[in-house]
C-alpha cells in the first residue's frame, strides 16, 4: 500500500511513519515544519520506503503530482497557541483550507482518507458518543476557533461523502504525549509542566484543577490508525475515537510530576476568566473507544501515568535526544 501522512514530522504523524514503515507501506510524508520537526522522523529518513517533501498541504497538487495513493492520512493542522503567534482567524482558514484541498485530491484522485480531528470539538459535553449531538461555544471567544476549524472540517468531508462519493473516515484524538511532544501549552499539559519542573519553574494551573483529563500514548494513536489501514470498509464513514478512556485530573498529574522529578517548582492555580475570558472549561474529558475496540481492535496498551514515567525520563536523561538542556 502506498501512504501519504501530512504533518508527517509531528507528534502523532512522526509514531504513525514509523508504524506505517514498520508494516512495510511505501510511504511519502508532507511537512512545512512550522511545528513539527526532522528529529522525530530521523529513523523513518534512513528507510528506503519513505520520502520525504518539505511543502504546505495547500501545494498538494502541485509538488504530488506525479505520485499516486491508496490512502491519505490528513494530520497536519494549526492550533493556535497561547502566546498568540498563530491568530485565531488563520487557525481556521488554514485548517479549513487545507482539508478542502486534501479532499479535493483524494477524489482526482481515488484514494481514500483518514482525517484527525480533536475531542475538542465534544465542547462540554459529558457524553464523548461518536454520535452525540454537539454544543461547543460561542463565538464570541476565539478559544473555540480550533474545535469549529475541525468541526466545520468533518461536515465538508461529510458532505464530501454524501455528494461526492469520497472514501473517508474521521479519528477524534483525545489528549496524547509522548516524548516527542513540545514542552508548549498547544502540545498539551503534560509535556510543559514536565519541563516547567526539570527547569524549577512554577507550574500554573487554570482554575482548580480538578478538571479531569485523558493522557494517551501518542503509539497507541498512531497505532489505532495504523490499524485503520487495515479496516478501511469497515471504517468507511464512520467516526472514531482514539485515546484512554483512563482519567486524571490536572492538579493529580502537577503533583505526581513534582514528585517523581524532585523539583521545588511551586504549583500556582490562576483564574480562567484572566487567560480565556468567557471560555468555559472544559471539567471532564475521557475517550469512550468502544467503537474503535469494535471496528478495528483498537486497545490501549500504555497506562496514564507510565507515558509520563517514560517522558520524563527521556526529558531528564542526558544521552537521550530528547534531553531537555
């Protein structure tokens, strides 16, 4: 089979390279590095069945065009940080942008798709169901603008499958690390407050922390969609969701950090309204893969608190690569 992943040097596209070449694919990878990086896909350069080319997903077109795919994973996508480098309008447009072209060349080209979106886009709803109906906030506040760009992504590829006959499938990925993972807040809670705590600096906590959380290995994303690959008129407009059904709450994953790294570090709990304003935390966050487990054999075979084990001690060790200077 042969595989084109977008953000192929990122999080989840550099572990699902490395599971697509393990599983002998033929596979081409796509990245502006803008965020993600070649040090993650270091392995998968040495391969003789992986190329890789620096470009947008919105040259698609252009720099594929002598190529061809039996399927597409669409993982590249923006999401906007907290110091504001990334404007809340472009998250939308780039993310909308590039998943009309991705699509657009899916059906020229008959292969088939397998787009990520977020468990963002469940808002505060309590029922994580595939087919749950969907409130997610006001748009007044631009915090929402990532969970809309996936939302309004899903519906186009919908519609897209309903009108056009595209071949697709839709993964929402609930909240992962693993030591490739970005000590920034938009690489999520627990990679920051790792360094924030190899580093002594205070850690801070939005609200109480009570807030509960789902940490998955970002291997067991990457291989639930591995496994897709395998499954694809199975998975054939469906929606599924990939993550630990496992929670924690973000002061119990602060303290267990501390604790494990010795740092003195200070943990301080500041007021969401000061950062998102009319944001409303989201209190319960927890992947329900039944569907997954059904449709594909999906399990989870990393536990919470040994993905953060193993981070930090990729994050603390100085022959590691991933060693935090």
């Amino acid at each position: 089979m042969k595989v084109l992943v977008t953000g192929c040097a990122g999080l989840i596209g550099s572990h699902l390279v490395d599971d697509l070449l393990a599983s002998n694919y033929r596979v081409i990878g796509i990245d502006n590095l803008s965020y993600g990086s070649l040090n993650n896909i270091k392995a998968a350069l040495k391969s003789k069945n992986f190329e890789f080319i620096k470009t947008d997903v919105q040259n698609i077109s252009k720099a594929l065009k002598a190529y061809s795919f039996d399927l597409i994973y669409h993982l590249a996508s923006y999401k906007k940080p907290i110091n504001q480098i990334v404007k809340s309008s472009k998250v939308i447009e780039e993310n909308m942008l590039m998943t009309i072209d991705v699509v657009k060349y899916c059906l020229l080209n008959n292969c088939n798709l397998i787009f990520t979106s977020t468990s963002d886009v469940y808002g505060n709803s309590v029922n994580f169901d595939e087919n749950e109906k969907i409130t997610i906030g006001p748009p007044t506040n631009e915090r929402y603008s990532y969970a809309m760009s996936k939302l309004i992504s899903e519906q186009y590829i919908f519609n897209e499958i309903n009108q056009s006959n595209l071949r697709a499938s839709i993964v929402r990925v609930f909240g992962c690390a693993s030591e490739r993972s970005k000590p920034s807040w938009s690489a999520g809670h627990v990679p920051l407050f790792i360094y924030n705590s190899l580093k002594g600096l205070d850690i801070n906590i939005h609200g109480d922390g009570l807030q509960t959380r789902s940490i998955s290995s970002a291997r067991d994303i990457s291989n639930g969609l591995s496994l897709m690959s395998n499954r694809l008129k199975d998975v054939n407009s469906e929606i599924l969701n990939l993550g630990t059904n496992e929670q924690t709450t973000v002061k119990e994953v602060a303290e267990y950090i501390l604790s494990k790294t010795n740092s003195k570090s200070k943990i301080n709990f500041i007021e969401r309204k000061k950062i998102f304003g009319d944001y409303e935390e989201i209190l319960v966050r927890f992947a329900n893969i039944s569907k997954a487990e059904k449709l594909i054999n999906f399990k989870i075979s990393n536990m919470t608190f040994d993905v953060i084990d193993k981070m930090i001690y990729e994050f603390s060790n100085p022959n590691s690569e991933h060693y935090i200077k």
